[in-house]
C-alpha cells in the first residue's frame, strides 16, 4: 500500500471545502475495520485513507501550515500505513476511570508483544516500534503491524481464510474472531 505523499495534502481552505463528505467516507470506511478484543480494547485497521484523514485532521485542528510541520505529520502518520506483505492497526486501551486505566497500563507492561492475527490457526505476533514502547507501563494506544508470511497473505487477500485477534498476556486474554466486515476490508488491501 502506498504511503500518503505532500502532493495529496490539501491547504486548510482546500481541505475546508471537502472535509464533511471525505471525512463522512472514510469514518463509514473505518466503521468496517474497527472491533472489540475483549472488554477494555478496541482495534481499527489502518490504509492509506484512514492516516489522510489523520494527517488532514492534525493539521486542521492545529493549524499546522509550515511546510516541515507539515512533512512531520505526514512522516508520523505514515507509520500507520501497512507496507508491503503487512496489516496495520491501531489498538485503544478503553478504560473510563483514570485511576483503573493507569494501573492497568503498568499490569499490562509488554502487552504490545502478546497481540497476534490468526489466520487458519497460524499466529502472526504484532509488531511494534521500539520507540513506541514504554518502560514499565503499556501504551494506551498501541499501533502495531502484522507482516505476513506468503500463504497466510494470500488466504486474507482471497477472504477465505479464519481470522482473528489474540491477546495472551498475564493482565489481559481476549481472543475475537474478525467481523466479515473487516476480513473483507482487510482483502481489498491485500488485492
């Protein structure tokens, strides 16, 4: 999948005059490759569309126009982008009380290495930036990629393949089968 480029990035007053309809079609888009994986996560699948819309999002709300500002969000966000052979996705910790959050954060440190894709049985582990990680605790936000062997890629890429998440970590199992939804979502990027 290709990574967004400066040249697909609109001024504020040019993403202005499209934002309600882009937005409305990629949020219908990422409503087809979000789930639950157990009780306090949730994912969403990420492409190419899904970082636009953050990077055009960002430099929206923060009024970013300076031209290495803008390179910077659009560097930052296509670490979101799934490369060649992978699946990408972002997993959200979703606990109200902070309290509860932050201890469970330090229980699950090294949570991000317990996350895996099923596929026909086969465990794919997730993998995460080293700078993305923290010591001692769990991110709330994980964004994690899941590179995937030949056979496995062409199952998911033909939608005939079981797949599913998988959380094996001493503070939080949760295993979820994928919606057709988002197995379908996740063959159009693949195809």
């Amino acid at each position: 999948m290709k990574p967004v480029t400066r040249a697909e990035i609109l001024d504020l007053g040019e993403y202005e005059k499209i934002r309600d309809r882009f937005r409305a079609r990629v949020i219908d888009e990422k409503k087809r490759r979000r789930g639950r994986l157990g009780d306090r996560m949730s994912f969403v699948f990420e492409n190419h569309d899904t970082a636009l819309l953050q990077i055009q999002e960002m430099l929206r709300t923060e009024r970013i126009t300076r031209e290495a500002a803008v390179l910077h969000e659009i560097e930052t966000y296509n670490e979101l982008v799934p490369g060649d052979h992978e699946l990408s996705a972002t997993f959200m910790i979703e606990i109200d009380d902070k309290a509860e959050r932050d201890a469970f954060l330090v229980d699950a440190s090294g949570l991000e290495g317990a996350i895996a894709l099923v596929c026909d049985g086969q465990k794919i582990p997730a993998t995460v930036a080293p700078s993305r990680l923290l010591e001692g605790r769990a991110s709330a936000v994980i964004y994690a990629k899941f590179l995937l062997p030949d056979a496995p890629r062409a199952r998911v890429a033909r939608g005939d393949g079981a797949l599913s998440l998988v959380v094996e970590h001493a503070a939080y199992q949760a295993e979820v089968a994928l919606p057709l939804a988002v197995a379908r979502s996740l063959a159009e990027d693949l195809a």
